[in-house]
C-alpha cells in the first residue's frame, strides 16, 4: 500500500529536495511555529497611519536631532517667553495610536520647549527689575561705605566735635537702612523670579540672573541676591528684618557699643 507523504518544499529539477538551511524555529512542529508567528505579531504594535506625534508637537517645534551621546537635541523656533507654558497635550497621553515610546518622546520635547520658554520668560522679566536695580545696588554700596566712612573719622575728630560727628553718624545710619531697604526690595523681585524659574527647568537647566545682567551690559556679579524665604519672615520667626536691613542693624549696633565703651572711659583719660 502507498502513501503520500506531503512535502515542506518542492523538488528540484533532478527529483531532489533544495538544500535549506536550518534554524531553530524550522525543527519545531507546525502547530508550534504557527504559534509563535502570531504570538510575534500580537506583541508588535501596528500603528494606523494617522499614528503620528507631529500633530502633536509643540508650534514652535522644527526638528529632533540624535546626539553623539544618544540623547535627542530638539530645535524650536525662538521663543518670546510671552507663550503659554509649553505642556504636552493631554489628547496626546489619552491617544491609543500612540506608543507609550511616541508619548515619552512628547513629553521630552515638551519638557525642552519649556526650558527654552522659561529662559526666555526670566529674560523678559527680569530685565526692567535689573535696570531698576542697578542704581539702587550702587547707592546701598556707597551708603554702607559712607555709613563706615563716618565712624571711622572718630579717630581724628576732636573732644570738643563729637556730638557733631554723632550728628553725621545718625545721619549715615539713616541712610544706610533706607539704601538697604531699597536694595531688598528689588533683590526680593529677582529672587523669586530666579526661583520661579528654577523650579520650571530645574539646577541642571538653570540662567543664573548674573547672565541675564550680562546680555543687558550691566555688572551683577558682586550683588547680593538671598533666597527667597529670607526676605520674608516666617510662622514661627520673630525677626521680619531683610537682609540688608539685618546687616546695617548690626554694623551701626558694633559701632554703638564701641562709642559707648570711649564714653565710660573718657572721665577717667581727662
């Protein structure tokens, strides 16, 4: 009795089988490999050709750029700061054509969109602040030095010119703590600009104010900027004094103690 015994491939044209090569997945049953193949395909997602993160892309956006190091380099157009915050769209996240890949590349060329936006924002904020601030930086400088300039001329003002010179020293103290406070208050605004902006892009992305100052052609490399909790007190804090404030509070609180201390000593050197 003959049987017919169904063939993988056709015969050649000398009645032979073609040499094939081999691989795993060949040894295996049909049953099986039938298996696998649509196991295979189940687990490649099959995108729709509306599939596309471009209609999602910020507006400003031109192109991404891989980078030697395998990161991505987004190019935008530039931004004015004055645009809404840059924030991925949350049609985007809800989008089942998107791969979960597609949407964390939304979310890195939103979050590039945004370091770019907020430096801008700091820019166009900061910039009437530092304008104002500079002369009120110079003037708080030559206040403090003039503040110590008159105590230190106790050192060649005669007995009998002393309360003259005390006169001259309540004057600098005035003016000292004028030039303090005024000096807070606009250090207050760029501190918290700079904070708001930090907490935007975080350290790693952070336009220290000193640069912004630079594009502007002025010198800030020596002002003295706090955090902004310290321009405020806090619940449980007693002294509501700013920085400055505290600085010339204790400068003319030395020099008082060391007036006082000539003063008991004066009967006895006469």
């Amino acid at each position: 009795m003959t049987r017919t015994i169904p063939l993988l491939h056709p015969l050649d044209d000398h009645g032979r089988l073609p040499r094939v090569p081999l691989d795993e997945a060949s040894r295996l049953p049909q049953d099986v490999r039938d298996a696998a193949a649509l196991a295979a395909a189940a687990a490649k997602p099959v995108l729709s050709p509306a599939a596309d993160i471009a209609r999602y892309a910020h507006p400003h956006y031109l192109r991404a750029e891989p980078t030697a190091f395998g990161s991505v380099t987004f190019h935008f157009k530039a931004f004015t700061g004055r645009e809404p915050r840059p924030e991925t769209p949350l049609a985007a996240w809800s989008d089942s054509e998107l791969t979960y890949e597609q949407k964390k590349e939304l979310d890195r060329q939103y979050d590039a969109a945004r370091t770019l936006w907020s430096q801008m924002r700091l820019r166009l904020r900061a910039a009437p602040v530092m304008r104002r601030a500079a002369p009120l930086w110079q003037g708080w400088k030559d206040a403090e030095a003039g503040l110590r300039r008159v105590f230190a001329a106790f050192w060649s003002t005669p007995d009998g010119m002393w309360r003259a010179q005390l006169l001259k020293l309540t004057d600098a103290e005035r003016a000292a703590l004028a030039a303090a406070r005024a000096w807070d208050e606009v250090a207050e605004e760029l501190s918290l600009l700079a904070a708001e902006h930090r907490r935007e892009v975080g350290e790693d992305e952070d336009l220290p104010l000193q640069t912004v100052a630079q594009e502007l052609g002025l010198d800030a490399s020596d002002w003295e900027i706090s955090w902004p909790d310290e321009y405020k007190a806090g619940p449980y804090s007693w002294d509501s004094r700013t920085p400055m404030v505290r600085r010339i509070d204790a400068e003319a609180k030395r020099q008082r103690e060391r007036l006082a201390e000539v003063a008991r000593l004066a009967p006895t050197l006469t």
